[in-house]
C-alpha cells in the first residue's frame, strides 16, 4: 500500500497544471495525456477525455467536447439591410442610406396628397361653380360623340347576339326535325316519299342556316373587338386627359391666388410657376394625343363598319330568299371558314 500511494503521488508531480487542463478543455484541443494507475489494474487517462479501466477493458469516451459558437448571430442577416456593429449600433453610413430611404418615401407621399387635395378642390369648385375650368368645345364634343357611339353600338351587339342565339335554337330543331322525317320514311313505306321530301326541305333550310351563323358570328366578334378594345383605347387616353386638365386647372387657380399683395417668397412663387409649366405642357401633350387618336379610331371605325354591315345585309338577303349560291358566295367573299352543315365534334385528336 505504501508503494503504490508513493507511485501515485510522483505520478501527480508529472502531471500538467489545472489551469492548462481547463484551457485544453474550452479551446477544444486535444492535450498531452496522463495515465494515472498502478501496474495492478487501474488505469487513468487525462488529457482531451478521461478514461477509467477495469480489468474487464477499456472505456473510452469521446475525446473531444461539441462546443458553441458564440460569436455567430443568432438571427439571419439580410444581404441589402444595414449591418449592425458589434454593439448593435447602426454605422453611420449604413443609417445615412436608411435615412435618405425613409425621406424619399416621405416626399412622394407628401406630393401625393398635395396633387389629390388641390385635385379634389378643383373638382369641388367647379361644380360650386366658384372655379373656372378649360374648356375645348370643339374636343369635348368629339368625346362626347364618341362615347354616344360606343353605347349605340354595344346596343347593336346585345342585339346581334340575341338574334344569333335565337336563330341557333331554330337551326337546332330543323336539324332535329330532318332527323324524324328520315327516320319516319324509313318506317312509313306508304308515306315515305312525302317525308323524305320534307327531311331534304329541313336539311337545306339547316345548311343555310349554319351559313348565316357563321357571318353573324363574324359580325359579332368584330363589333365586339371595335367596341370594347378600339374604342376603350382610346377613351382611356381621354381619361388620362381630363385628369391632366383637371391638375393643370388647380395648378393654374394657385397661380392667378399668388397676390402680389400677400408677398409670397421668391422660392414658393418659383416652385409655384414650376409646377403650372409642367402640368400645362403634360395637359397639351395628352391633348394632341386624343385629337390623332380620335382621328385614326374614326377612320377605323367606318372601314370596319362598311365592311361588317354589307356582309350582313348580303348574308341575310340571301338566306330568307333562298339563294344558297349567294350566301356561300357572300362569306366567300370576306373569308369566312365555311362550316360543313352536319359535321360534328371531331375527335380530341383533330382538336
């Protein structure tokens, strides 16, 4: 017993210093190991784990410790937002840059809300009757013009349409009635010659009547596309118009208001003509912009009318008095896919 207490004890002179053991351990490297025992059956080892042993073997945990980063953030960074310092502080460039971001949005809200206050009295002014707004008489009556075409042909379209689906359901019913009589004289041989004539007569009068389908259809979608795609063009530039004509008109009653008399500072009076200068050369500009526009829709909207409205008449003249030559001929002559009068769905392949 003397012996091994002795052994021990030189043992524990040769070891390292507690202190460097602890800083192995937080640094997380592998330090020099000490194995501490006698030559009987204990074991010691120190350094980057501590193993203990038996006379049944070894055990020997892990040799190093998992340990924590504490200098990452612990919350994701965005790549375009300011970096924080050390301390948590903003530099002063990065709070320069979200200053100057902050201001921009300010100004653009705050000229917004001035443009739709004075907009906004114009408009209640004018109908008080206690502002003057611009007038061009002769512009304003072209709009007007306009837009009482537009409503007189959406008119005609809900009409056409309602024909076309009308006329559909009678085609329907002469195909299904050709049907019946075939069938019947197929079974009636005492009749059969009466009604394989009128399912002939059903037939003929269901092949002209796909015919004038097809123009109908072609005289609606043309309307259609002149109504609420040509001319809806063109009155959206005359929307953006009236409300240049309606800021150019407040920026104006805020000039002719700067009285000499209320000594307004050379600054304002300068933003204050800059302003006006602006909006008036934006209202002349959308101005010349709906006069060419009018002029081209005009000269479009009676190409397409010339051509829609023959194709209708000559479609329909020729359908009610029997000329089946002369409806072919008719949608031949503007392109028109002619339709075979029976044919069916095809399959989804030729789809």
């Amino acid at each position: 017993m003397a012996e091994r207490e002795r052994s021990i004890h030189e043992m524990l002179k040769d070891a390292p210093s507690l202190n460097d053991s602890c800083g192995s351990v937080h640094t997380g490297t592998e330090g020099g190991s000490m194995v501490i025992g006698s030559a009987s059956s204990h074991s010691i080892v120190m350094g980057g784990g501590v193993g203990i042993g038996g006379g049944g073997g070894p055990f020997s945990p892990p040799n190093s410790l998992p340990l924590r980063n504490h200098s990452a953030p612990t919350t994701p960074m965005s790549p375009t937002s300011p970096s924080p310092s050390g301390n948590g502080i903003l530099s002063p460039t990065d709070s320069g840059s979200l200053i100057r971001t902050s201001a921009s949005k300010i100004d653009s809200l705050k000229n917004w809300s001035i443009s739709t206050y004075k907009c906004t009295r114009q408009i209640m002014l004018e109908k008080l009757g206690k502002s003057q707004r611009t007038v061009d008489s002769e512009l304003e009556a072209q709009i007007e013009q306009l837009r009482e075409t537009q409503r007189k042909y959406l008119s005609i379209l809900r009409l056409t349409r309602a024909f076309s689906s009308h006329f559909q359901h009678v085609v329907v019913t002469q195909h299904a009635l050709a049907d019946s009589f075939a069938d019947l004289a197929q079974k009636n041989p005492e009749l059969q010659k009466e009604f394989t004539c009128n399912s002939e007569t059903q037939r003929n009068l269901t092949k002209n009547g796909e015919l004038l389908l097809n123009a109908l259809n072609f005289f609606i979608s043309s309307v259609n596309t002149l109504c609420n795609k040509t001319i809806d063009d063109t009155l959206l530039t005359i929307r953006q118009y009236e409300t240049a004509r309606i800021e150019f008109d407040a920026y104006r009653m805020d000039l002719e208001n700067a009285k000499p008399e209320m000594t307004p500072s050379a600054a304002a009076l300068e933003e204050t003509q800059r302003s006006y200068a602006q909006h008036k050369e934006q209202y002349e500009k959308l101005r010349s912009d709906v006069a060419v526009k009018m002029q081209f829709l005009d000269e479009n909207r009676i190409k397409v009318m010339h051509k829609q409205l023959i194709l209708l008449h000559n479609a329909i003249a020729a359908y009610f008095s029997g000329n089946a030559m002369a409806l072919e001929s008719t949608l031949k002559q503007f392109n028109i896919k002619l339709k075979s009068p029976n044919a069916g769905t095809g399959s989804w392949l030729e789809q």
